[in-house]
C-alpha cells in the first residue's frame, strides 16, 4: 500500500445502530469503520428513519484533509449492517467504538449481539 492509499479513508463497514428504549424516542446512528487504517467515523441523532435517508454522508477522503465527498444515505443503508439495539448495548457500542481500535473486542461484541437476536 503507498502512502496515498495509506491516507485514504475507505470504510469497509457501515452500522446503522437504533436504539430501543421504554419511552417512545427512538435513536439512530450510523458507524463507518475501515479495518485496515483503523479509521472511524459516526455521525447521529436522528429519531426517524425517513429522517435518516434523507441525510447526504459526508465523508473525508483523507485522513488528516478537509476536502470531503458525500454519499446519500440511503444508498448506505443498502449495505449497512442494521443493529436494533438496547440502551445497554448501545452504551456498549459506544464505548466500543471510542476505545484503542480492537478487532477482537469488535468481534466478540458482533458475537454477543447476534446471540442475542
């Protein structure tokens, strides 16, 4: 890989987390992760889904630059990985996604989360 390709972010995952709670507000959030580069990105905040799709996802095409490109988020969600969530695995996702990249870590939270479901 040459340094250009090193710099470029390229998510190769994207996670579309909704969080469930006793009262009626609901919560979304997208994740972008690159494996590779150890890169993440989220963006949140939304309560409806429609909402959601309308939001243009901007997204940095280098590491450390200011220029960016921006995706619909429908056609993210085409291929987002779709977790319905509590608000404990939720807390869990976010701590998650702010702690030193781990891949072992992501791995057993994937695996709890699809036991569960």
């Amino acid at each position: 890989m040459n340094r250009r390709q090193r710099n470029k972010i390229v998510p190769n995952i994207w996670i579309i987390a909704a969080k469930r709670s006793d009262t009626a507000h609901n919560y979304l959030a997208l994740y972008a992760i690159d494996w590779k580069r150890g890169a993440r990105l989220s963006w949140e905040g939304w309560t409806r889904y429609e909402d959601f799709l309308q939001f243009r996802v901007p997204l940095k095409r280098k590491v450390a630059g200011r220029a960016n490109s921006s995706q619909p988020a429908a056609k993210i969600a085409k291929k987002a990985l779709f977790l319905h969530l509590n608000e404990a695995q939720y807390k869990e996702l976010e701590q998650l996604f702010y702690q030193p990249f781990s891949r072992k870590k992501w791995k057993v939270f994937f695996r709890s989360i699809s036991r569960l479901h």
